[in-house]
C-alpha cells in the first residue's frame, strides 16, 4: 500500500489555520505582550495514495493527522494548556486537502471551547 507527503501539506495547513485564528478573533498582533504562542506539533501524518483510495477504498487504511497543541504564555514559555487533536478520513471520499483544512479546523474549534 503506497502512503505519502502531500505536496503543499504544511502551506495550507498554515493558511488554513492563522485563517481560523484571525475569523474566530484568536489571532494576537505580533507585539500584544499578552498574547499566546501556540505550538503545534504533528505526531502522525498518513495520507493514502490517491490511487489506492479509489480502487480500495477502506480497505486502504485511513488517511490521518493527529498533533499535539501546546498554548504558552508569551512572557514566560510557560505552557497553559496542552491538547491533542485527531482527524481521520477512512472513506474513499474526500481530499487529502480536505483532511489537512479539517484539522486546522478542528484545532481551532477545541481552542475556542477552552477559551473564557
């Protein structure tokens, strides 16, 4: 079974993401001393090959993205916060572009729910 690296992955991954961040209101100016750093670091990244999601469908296994997210305090590097997110596609359905937008999405969907 063929896996590989979306061309692009992290591009969009970025755009998608500092997109959410600003539209939700999360995105700090650069210079706000109160503002947080938010680190993500990708644990799993398994996309199928386009090929065998079509002929195989399930039976290709899942495409999968699963990060680890850390909230710091800007002033201190102390961490406030720790979470980790998972997203999957085990359809034949969808896009490898998709997926990666998803997790973006659903990263920022979990920050909003801590955030008060």
């Amino acid at each position: 079974m063929s896996r590989r690296t979306y061309p692009g992955a992290l591009t969009i991954f970025r755009e998608r993401l500092n997109n959410q961040l600003s539209n939700k209101g999360l995105l700090a100016a650069a210079d706000d001393g109160s503002s947080k750093i938010l680190e993500v670091t990708v644990t799993n990244y398994t996309m199928r090959a386009g090929a065998a999601r079509a002929m195989l469908g399930i039976m290709a296994g899942s495409d999968t993205i699963q990060s680890t997210i850390k909230v710091k305090d800007q002033a201190t590097g102390g961490v406030l916060a720790e979470f980790t997110v998972e997203s999957k596609n085990s359809t034949a359905w969808g896009t490898s572009r998709g997926l990666i937008e998803e997790h973006a999405d659903e990263i920022v969907a979990t920050l909003m729910g801590r955030k008060g």
